[in-house]
C-alpha cells in the first residue's frame, strides 16, 4: 500500500492592478495621434503622385478609381486601429462608451464621420465600415 499526502500548494494572491479610467486629456491626445497619423499618411501618399493617376471628367481632372480607393483605404486603416485601440482600453471606458463600441457604425459616428461617409475634399466621399 501506498501512502499518498497531498498538500495543496497555495499560489500568493497578486493583488488585482486597479484599472484607472481614461481621462479626458488621455482622450483628446488620442484623438489628435489619430488625426495626425491620418494627415501624415495622406500627405505621404500624395508625395507619391504622378499626372496618370489623374483622369479628365466633366468637373476638371480628378484621381482615378485605384487612387481614389487608396485615399479611402488609408481612412478606413486609421479608423480601424482607432477601434482596435478603443477596444484594448475597453476596461478603461465608461460604462457609455463601452456602449459605444459594441456597434462600430456608431463608433465611427462618433469619431465624427456622419452616415459613416468622409468627406476627402478632393472631389470624392468614402463609406467606413
């Protein structure tokens, strides 16, 4: 016969890390990282352009359709790291932005884009899923 002891090894609590709420300061550099990272990749793209990314139209000349979809894509990238962000800070939102964020129409609503639609000023919208 064998004889079994078993002792239960406790593990030491770690004391659970207080989850501080984001504050409106935190919030606003956010938004202005956002916008900046927004203006500087489309003024990198626009570094990039040449006369035949541009076709004639009845209003002048404007960006051809892969051009066009590139500027929508760059929104479409920052809008989606925003998110991305908001979700991993989730535990730091309040109870209404958390809210906010189980619907991502109204999420981008909230970052501004009425209808989910960018205005480019460049003669074109975009929709942002």
């Amino acid at each position: 016969m064998f004889s079994v002891s078993s002792q239960a090894q406790e593990e030491p609590q770690q004391p659970a890390e207080e989850v501080k709420p984001l504050i409106q300061e935190e919030i606003k550099q956010g938004m202005a990282e956002m916008q900046q990272r927004l203006n500087d990749r489309i003024e990198a793209w626009g570094k990039t352009l040449t006369k035949e990314d541009f076709e004639w139209s009845w209003r002048g000349r404007i960006l051809n359709q892969p051009k066009r979809q590139e500027v929508c894509n760059i929104f479409q990238g920052v809008v989606n790291e925003t998110y991305r962000l908001a979700v991993q800070n989730k535990a730091r939102l309040s109870p209404e932005s958390q809210e906010v964020l189980k619907d991502r129409n109204v999420f981008i609503e909230r970052l501004g884009y009425k209808d989910n639609i960018v205005d480019t000023r460049m003669g074109f919208n975009c929709r942002l899923k």
